[in-house]
C-alpha cells in the first residue's frame, strides 16, 4: 500500500561534492559548473528529478529510488560510486528535510567523523554517508550547533543570547522568535524545528523527448503515414511515462520531400490516445489538402513525421472542466479541431467576456482547447464604460470616417473638449454620406496615461443616422473612426 | 427544430428555426445574433464564421451564451469545408459567405446540414433559403442634439420565404430593448412619424 504522503515526513537525500563547493573548493568555477553538470547527470540516472541547490550540492527526494535501489544506504553507496568515476569526490546526507539532509551531507566526512546522534543511526564504514533515520531529524538537528545557519549575523547574536544550539531555538515559542526577530528569525525557528521552508523544486529532465520517423521512399499517400503516427504515439507516450510526465500539448510536424514543413500544436494533456494522435495527424494532412498554401499541392510525399512533446510537465492526473466552464462534448471538439488543423490553431476561438472601458476589450478571444480568461477584470468598476445599449457590429479594426458640420466643415475637438460645431454629416469609408440626426458626446478617455506605449486619449460619440442605425465613434489625433455599429 | 427568442416566434413558421433549414438575413446585425441566442441560450453550440466583427456583448444581452460558441472569424477560401466540419458539432451556424456560393456549392452544404440536422443562418445571400428575415425600419431612442445615450431600437422586421414561410410576416420589435434583450414593441412605441423627409424606409437590414 502507497504510504500518506501527509503522516510521513520526506525523505530527501542530499549529495555534496566537496572540490566543487564551500570553502575547500578546490576548481575554479566555471570549470566547478562544468563538472557538476556531469554529478547532476550521473545522479539524474537514479532518480530524474534532481534540484541543484547550489553549485556543488543536489538534492532530491529519495524515498521512490531508495525503495527501488534496495535501502538509503546502497543508493547512496552507488551515487558516490557513480560520481567517483567523473573524477569527484562526494558526500551524501540523507535525512526528514532538505536543511537537515544538507547540514548531514556537510556532517559527512571520512576525515573527521562525527558520531550520528543517534547510536543507531547508521554511519557509513567510509564515513561518506550520513543517514539520519526518520524521526531523528530532529535531535540530530537540536545538536548542531546555530553556527550552521547561512545568516552568521544572526547566528552570532543568538550564541552571545545564551542560544548555542538549534536544539535551544527550537525550545522557544515561535511567536517569541518571530516578535523579537522578525521573518528572518521565523524562517530559522523553522528550519531548527525541522520544517523545511520551501518543497523541492525538481524540475524535470530536459531529455529529448520527441519521436520521429523518417520515410524513405518519400510516402506521397496519407494512410501510411497515420498509420505511422498511431506506433509513434505508442513509443512518444512510454518515453513520457517511464519517467512519470506527460505533455501538455504535442507537436506534429510533418516535413516533405521538397522541404515545405507544416507544424501544428494540440491540446494532449496526457488524455490523448495513441490512436487520437494519431487522428490528429491526419486532420492535420486533410486539412493541408484542403487549403493548400498558395493553391499548390506539395510534391514528392512526406519525408518527416516528427512527435514533439511540448510543456512537459509531472503526470499527476488530469483536471476536469472547473465549475461554470461548459463541458466541450467529444462531438464539438472534434469540429473545433478539425477546423484547427485547416486553419491553424489560432483560428477557431472561444469568446470571454471581460472588463473594459471600450467595447472591442469587453470581449477577448481564446483559441480552442486553451485555458478561457478574460483579459481585463469582469469585477472592476471600469469609469468611462459607455452605458445603455451594446453595440452589435464591433469592427476588429476602427473604420476611417469624417464627420462634418452643415457648412461641411471638418468637426472637430479641442483639447478641452470643445466641439467646433454640431456634427451633421458622416462618411464612412467610401460608403454614401449619412445624415446624422442625433448625436451625444464628446466623452473624453485617457486611458493608461502612465504608460508611453499603451497611453491612450480621445473623445467618444454616439451618432444615429438617417438610416435607422447608430454609431460609435471616436476622435484620435483629429481623426474620425468608427469603433462600432448599431443594428 | 430549435427554439427562437419567443419575440421572434411569431416571425417564425411553427415558431422556430427548424432542423435542416437555411435562414438567411441579408446583412449581418443584431438580428442575426438574435436568431442564434434562442437556440444557444437553450443549450445549441452555436459557431460564428466569416464574422470577425459580431458584438458579443450584445449578442449576451440577447441571451447568446459565450459558453457555448466557437469563433471562426477568417475562415478563408476553404470557408465551405469549416462551415462543414463546423455543422458536425455545432447545431447552429451563422455564416457570412465571403462571397455568393454558387449553386452547386449550395446545394452541397444543404446536404451537409440536413444530414446533420443543424440550421445554417446566413448573413448575407442564400437564394435558396426557407426562410428571409430582414430590418426594414429601424430606429435608436434615447439619443438627442448632443446629449443622452444610445437606449433601445425599435425595428420593424419583415420575414418571408418558401413553403409554409411564404406568408410574409412583419413584427415591431424591440432590437434590443433598454435590457438588451429582445422584445415585441407595444403598437404605442411604435414611432409612427415616417411623414419626415429624414425617415425612410431602407432595405438593408
């Protein structure tokens, strides 16, 4: 049976070399960089997620390999042997968190051993390994000394305090530590009490994870090449599970025999079958016969299939729909992504309605399959905001207009939002001129003033024509556009 | 079938957009969202395509749920394979057709769409079509000589086509009414100045 994860405590084990950090260092550091790679590489072969925490130590959870390499001890054993043969000696400390694990891995030491608080703790022959075994973090920690915090400053005060070992700082209520020496004082309370500040950050490894296929002959004919991508996925998703990740998303690529590429994302999130990516890759080859670029077919076949993963990210299950977020249904996914592969993945949106003072942000655009957010904060009070009615034509870019007065006059707007005469006529474009027969405005909007780039200043009207319809429009720089259409 | 606003069921033979049927409006407008937002608000996917510049916000007001539409705003020269695969999982399509789809063309996506069971609204030209719907009048309140705000429109909107819609039907309504929704207009609302030289009647919609 899987143990808690919330009744036991971690298991981190730390691996120090001592000529690549501290004081002994003995290589320079760009050269101490480059062999640590090499450790970290070496130790990335017993388990996959490892954290450098410094140049020259590394640390990373050891209860899943200890289980597999058969006990802390022989892990560790092998990591030590494994980093000896890059030319570097090694210490390994393993204990109930990542301080104590660090300040064991300091601890060991073939030279000048210290003896493990507890008796039965047990120290390696060699002296290299220190394990403190669960639930001896803490006395092994009561023991140091507080001249093992990185903080000297504070440590120097809590000795001349009458506090010579973490164990003393433990004792004290944390309330007391925190008032008298504020977070930094909190943050070492924890660490003597054996609570680690923050969890490992592993990130994984960044192994090429892709898979591809090359066709020789060049295969002019879809169906094999599906056919293909379905052993693909196969080989894509076991490389991604034996190292227990999965992607968010994975690319195709397809190259053809005359170099033309075509590149798509989709949506994985570790749901898709080999089979559905295999789908994928042929919506993605119909939707390349569909719209051909420039009318042309691709000649010569396909030459490249090519599976990349893409956002690789831990397997830990996958997240249904939140609450409120309608459930795509297999049968709309299907045409949405079909509809992608024609056109791109950028092509097929989904509408979030947001905040905004200007009615083309009121609404942002999300491509299918992405995460739906409104750009601008629904909640927000938003001053400016034009009331009543909404318009139902928002043009995505303003129209060239001009308004004018009855002499035919170009209306226009001082700074202070003086109008220079009533505005009777609009032009669109090259539509016809319309007559307006009421208007309201100007409504001033300086938007982002503190920001050059996106600092915004105009004058907004509301006009109704002869035709029956209204406009939005707006005075930019003594220019007459129109946002939006009413009808 | 599916349902319509009920404002807009008495334009509507048996009251809906049936399954299978083409509605066509000639110019893209609030009308057109109208006629979707029955059926989504009452849980049809509904797929926008060819209208990069249809206003949601007013579509919401209506009762068009944003849940549940897709956008395709360029669907470009491959536009009758998306409204295609878009009829698979949508049941209601608005389309403006970048340009005339010829005949044959037509008669193929009206293939698709019986067998999928979907409406297709088109926002544009479909001669075809079982049902024409149109704005013949329209007019915004609550604006004056430089001051208010664009309230309500009150549209007068004229329905006609084959078969059992071959009556012509004219109904004033509220598009939208001050809610943003959509409303029959009391005969009292009604703007009954035509007489000024300014207001006439037009035909785009």
């Amino acid at each position: 049976m899987r143990p808690n994860a919330d009744s036991e405590p971690q298991r981190i084990m730390v691996v120090r070399c001592p000529p690549l950090c501290g004081p002994d260092a003995s290589l320079a550091e760009p050269q101490a960089a480059r062999l640590f790679e090499r450790v970290i590489g070496a130790v990335t072969g017993f388990c996959p997620s490892v954290e450098a925490t410094e140049l020259g130590v590394c640390a990373f959870g050891a209860r899943g390999p200890a289980r597999y390499f058969g006990g802390e001890g022989v892990l560790a054993s092998k990591i030590i042997a494994a980093v000896a043969e890059l030319g570097v000696e090694s210490r390994v400390g393993v204990a109930d968190g990542l301080f104590a694990a660090l300040l064991a891995a300091r601890r060991a030491d073939p030279v000048d051993p210290v003896d493990p608080v507890d008796p039965a703790g047990p120290a390696d022959s060699a002296g290299a390994i220190l394990v403190i075994p669960p639930g001896g973090t803490a006395g092994f920690l009561a023991a140091q000394p507080v001249s093992v915090l990185a903080d000297q400053d504070l440590a120097g005060l809590l000795k001349r305090l009458g506090l010579g070992t973490l164990g003393d700082l433990a004792a004290l209520p944390a309330s007391d530590v925190a008032s008298r020496f504020g977070d930094a004082g909190e943050a070492v309370h924890r660490l003597a009490r054996g609570l680690d500040l923050r969890p490992l950050a592993a990130h994984p490894p960044a192994h090429d994870l892709s898979v591809a296929r090359e066709f020789d002959p060049p295969e002019p004919l879809a169906e094999p090449v599906v056919f293909a991508a379905k052993t693909l996925a196969e080989q894509l998703h076991a490389g991604l599970a034996a190292r227990g990740l999965t992607c968010v998303r994975v690319q195709v690529r397809v190259t053809w025999a005359d170099g033309e590429e075509s590149s798509r994302l989709w949506r994985h999130d570790g749901l898709l079958t080999a089979g559905g990516v295999a789908d994928r890759v042929r919506w993605q080859l119909d939707g390349r016969r569909a719209a051909p670029p420039d009318g042309q077919h691709a000649q010569g076949g396909i030459g490249m299939l090519r599976l990349v993963p893409d956002q690789v990210v831990r397997a830990t299950g996958h997240q249904l729909a939140l609450w409120g977020e309608a459930v795509v249904s297999d049968r709309v996914a299907r045409a949405a992504m079909r509809v992608q592969a024609m056109l791109g993945h950028e092509a097929v949106l989904r509408p979030v309605t947001g905040g905004g003072r200007n009615v083309s942000e009121q609404v942002s655009h999300v491509p299918f399959g992405e995460k739906r957010e409104p750009r601008l904060a629904v909640g927000a009070p938003w001053p400016g905001r034009i009331a009543g009615a909404a318009p139902g034509v928002v043009y995505p870019a303003a129209r060239e207009a001009e308004v004018t007065d009855d002499a035919g006059r170009l209306v226009t707007v001082t700074g202070r939002c003086v109008l220079s005469a009533a505005p009777a006529r609009l032009v669109i474009g090259r539509e016809p001129p319309r007559r307006i027969t009421a208007w309201a405005g100007p409504w001033p909007l300086s938007e982002r003033w503190w920001d050059a780039a996106a600092a915004r200043r105009r004058a907004r009207f509301q006009l109704a024509t002869d035709d029956g319809r209204a406009w939005l429009a707006v005075v930019r720089d003594s220019r007459w556009l129109i946002e939006a259409g009413y009808w | 079938m599916l349902p319509a606003l009920p404002a807009l069921r008495d334009l509507l033979p048996r009251g809906g957009l049936a399954r299978g049927s083409v509605l066509a409006v000639p110019e893209f407008g609030l009308l057109c969202l109208a006629l979707a937002a029955g059926a989504s608000a009452a849980g049809a996917w509904c797929g926008i395509a060819g209208v990069p510049e249809a206003g949601l916000a007013a579509a919401v007001g209506t009762g068009l749920d944003v849940e549940r539409t897709l956008l395709v705003p360029d669907p470009g020269p491959a536009w009758p394979q998306v409204v295609a695969s878009l009829l698979d999982g949508c049941e209601l399509v608005l389309l403006r057709p970048p340009v005339t789809a010829p005949v044959l063309l037509r008669r193929r996506l009206e293939a698709v769409l019986r067998r999928a069971g979907g409406v297709l609204l088109v926002a544009g030209d479909w001669p075809g079509a079982q049902v024409h719907l149109r704005v013949i009048t329209q007019r915004w309140t609550g604006l004056g000589d430089g001051h208010g705000r664009v309230r309500a429109c009150c549209a007068e909107v004229t329905a006609d086509g084959r078969g059992e819609a071959s009556l012509t039907r004219t109904r004033w309504l509220w598009l939208p009414a001050e809610d943003g929704g959509v409303a029959v207009a009391d005969p009292v609302d009604i703007p009954v100045t035509r007489t000024p030289p300014g207001l006439r009647a037009v035909s785009a919609g």
